[in-house]
C-alpha cells in the first residue's frame, strides 16, 4: 500500500510536468525533471503516511472525501478570490519551473556567448543568423535576432530588460499564489475540524454516526496544515529560488548580448560575465 502511494504520487506529478513545462517557455521545456523537488514532496507525504502505519494506522484512514472538499475547495475558493485568474493560471505553469532543472549552467551559457562574440568577429554579425536555429534557449536567440537586424544597444537593452521585469513580475505572483494558499489551508482545516465536530454533537444520541464525524474533524486538520507546509509553501519557496536563477541567466544573456553587438574583445567580456557571475554566487 505504502509503495503504492508513491508511485502514484510520482506519476501524478509526471504528468503535471509534462503538461505544464511547455507554456513556460522553450528554456523549461526542454529541462529534465528536477529530482530533488519530486523526492522533497515523496518524503513529506510518504513520513506522514509512514509514520501513520507505524502507529498501527492505516492509510485509508486519511483518505476522506468530505475533509478534502472543504480543505482544498476552501483553499481554492479563498485563493481565486485573492487572485484573478491569470495570476491563478500562471502559478499552475509556474509548476513548470518547479519541477524542471535548467538545461544549462551560467558557465555554459558563458561559453556559448563567447563562441558567438568570436564568430561575430570573424565573419560579421550577420553569420550569426543560421546560427540561431540551432541555439535552445529563446531569450539568447531573442536577443541576437535583436543583433542581427541591426537594432541599437540602447534600444537592445531596454528590451530585453523589459521582457525580464515581466517574466519575473509573473512569476512572483505566481509564489504568492502557492503563499497565501499555504496561509489559507491551514485555516479552512480548522474551519473542516469544527464542521466535523458539529456532526459528532448533533448525533451524540447515534454512537455508529460519531466514528465518522470525528475522523472528518481531525482529517481535515491533517490535510489544512499538512497542504500547507508540505506543498503549498514549499512551492512558492520554490518558484522564488527558481526565478532567482532564470533571472541571473536572462541578466547574464542581456550583457552577452551587448558585447556581441559591440564586438568586444572576447577575453574582455569572459573576463566580464565571469566577474558577473562570482557576484551572483557571492551573494
């Protein structure tokens, strides 16, 4: 049984994954499930259960179809009133993010810039054109076909600076999406206690209609607190550091980008991005 909830779990959040990666944008696509989130939540809930069966319960237990439709219907109802629905439908992508790993570190990105800047060099800007096919991540190839037709640095970086102030904008809202419902179910869970509780009082006079108040009242709790420090708040914890390191490479693209449309000395700006990049891992 214990296996058998975990599997479940892993293939769910597969499947999450595979849907949602794609309207994140091509650099999260093409990214490999990151396994340290997938196991983070396998061993939250799994200690729960675990812990349950070695205390001689039984998993079925916790499954209660009504502590579930006030906790995570009340957690939803709560957090869509917060929201609008954009808001709600980009944290849903957002679990893109979450469970995928970037294709490529900030020194391999580094190394393709240069290997760019060098034949822009050699053969002229315009050889970078067939290029940009082959190169996956969007923002880079966004930011050169900036490049190649000729638009100027200060028009290239207020651009590209831009389009980084509305990823990150989206994105955050999207962690405060996953936040306030980890604020909201632990609540609602309390809310389903009380609930339950009320039918254990109105059928105190039937003891066979007790059993099942009781469990809907401390199940419920289970589920408000459990939701919100094992998923919700650890999602938008998440999607923060996430978006922390997306932004860097995007910064990182934008000077890259700038030094190949002024054709820099390429030690000059490895010297440069290397600089950048010790500053972000100082910090």
């Amino acid at each position: 049984m214990f296996s058998a909830v975990f599997c479940c779990i892993l293939i769910f959040f597969k499947i999450i994954y595979n849907y949602f990666a794609p309207v994140v944008g091509k650099e999260v696509r093409d990214q490999k499930m990151d396994i340290a989130a997938v196991l983070g939540i396998l061993l939250g809930i799994g200690a729960i259960v675990g812990g349950n069966m070695v205390e001689g319960g039984n998993p079925a237990h916790l499954l209660q179809v009504a502590a579930a439709l006030i906790v995570f219907g009340g957690t939803l109802g709560a957090t869509l009133l917060s929201f609008s629905l954009t808001d709600m439908l980009n944290a849903v992508k957002a679990l893109g993010m979450v469970f995928g790993r970037r294709s490529a570190a900030p020194s391999e990105v580094i190394e393709d810039i240069l290997g760019l800047l060098v034949k822009a060099r050699k053969m002229g800007l315009l050889a970078l054109e067939p290029q940009l096919k082959t190169i996956e991540n969007a923002f880079l190839v966004k930011g050169l076909n900036l490049v190649v037709d000729g638009i100027p640095p200060a028009m290239i970086k207020e651009i590209l600076t831009q389009e980084i102030d509305t990823y990150e904008d989206t994105f955050k809202k999207a962690s405060k999406v996953f936040e306030s419902a980890g604020g909201y179910a632990p609540t609602i869970g309390i809310l389903g206690a009380v609930l339950g509780l009320i039918q254990v009082m109105r059928n105190v006079t039937e003891p066979s209609k007790i059993g099942g108040g009781i469990a809907v009242a401390f199940v419920a709790t289970i589920y408000g607190v459990g939701s919100a420090n094992l998923i919700f708040l650890p999602l938008g914890k998440k999607i923060q550091n996430r978006l922390k390191e997306e932004i860097f490479i995007k910064e990182l693209i934008v000077e890259g980008v700038l030094g190949i449309e002024s054709g820099v000395n390429p030690y000059f700006l490895k010297a440069r991005l290397n600089a950048f990049l010790a500053d972000y891992e100082r910090a």
